[in-house]
C-alpha cells in the first residue's frame, strides 16, 4: 500500500495535526471553497459512513459510480485540483470553521479507533463493498488534497 494508512495512529494523528494549523482565515492555493466549507466537505465521507443523512444512490446511478467513479476514488493516484466535485459534497452556504473542525477530526478518531479490520469488505454508500485498502486510499486520499489545496 503507497498511501499512508489512515488506520494508524500515527497517521491519524498527523493528519490532525494538518487539519489543527488551519485557521478560520487560512485561505486556499485553488478552488471556490472556504476553510470552513472545505472542512464541511471532508466530512461529507465520514457522514456517509456513519449516518442516514444521505440518500444512497438509485440502482443507475450506483452502476454508473462503480464504473466510471469508484477508481477515481478508491486507487493510489491523486486527485486533480479543480476536479468535478459530486453534488452530495458541494459545500456553498456558510459553516461553522471550529464546528466542522471539531467534526471532522472526530470522525478521523472514531475511524482510526474502528481500526482496518472493520472495514474490509465494509459496503460504501456508493461503491459497493471495498476493501480495507481502497477505504484507506479513500479516506486519505481525499483528506490529504484538500489540506493541501489549503497548504497544510
């Protein structure tokens, strides 16, 4: 696995870490959203993970995610900056930066806490059933380009 594992510890917590030297005015290198909406967007993932908050896809559209999304997501290779954003993570009203903060990093904490075991072969709110590894490259992946885009 070429991604750093977000399952441990170490990993986690140097992630926040990243996400504790953002300020409510850092502001971003690219894309339309503030540090607080950014941080909303992060924990649209967690959000389908662990609540009922959004409508899981219709039978096309799950089709359609698994074949034309899921690898963009799942795999190693970074995101492009600028890339298409999906309609469940577009974040445009104002949030609250130490709320979503506050969110986010304990979502990271109760998903380390579960631990890698928990999710081979967890079912995803859009791909199906993923291994361990492709929710690591997820959960990673998408936290380590948007702190990124933030410069941290």
């Amino acid at each position: 696995m070429a991604l750093p594992d977000i399952f441990s510890k170490d990993v986690s917590e140097q992630v926040i870490a990243r996400i504790e030297a953002l300020t409510p005015q850092t502001q971003p290198n690219w894309g339309k959203m503030d540090v607080a909406q950014m941080l909303a967007h992060c924990n649209v993932t967690y959000e389908m993970v662990y609540t009922d908050k959004h409508p899981k896809p219709g039978f096309l559209m799950g089709m359609i995610l698994k074949a034309f999304v899921k690898n963009t997501v799942v795999t190693e290779k970074p995101y492009a900056q600028n890339s298409t954003t999906a309609p469940a993570f577009r974040i445009t009203d104002e949030r609250v930066f130490e709320t979503e903060k506050k969110r986010l990093i304990d979502h990271i904490r109760q998903t380390q806490a579960l631990g890698r075991a928990h999710f081979e072969g967890k079912a995803s709110h859009s791909f199906g059933n993923l291994n361990s590894d492709e929710w690591n490259n997820m959960f990673y992946k998408h936290l380590d380009h948007h702190l990124g885009q933030f410069g941290v």
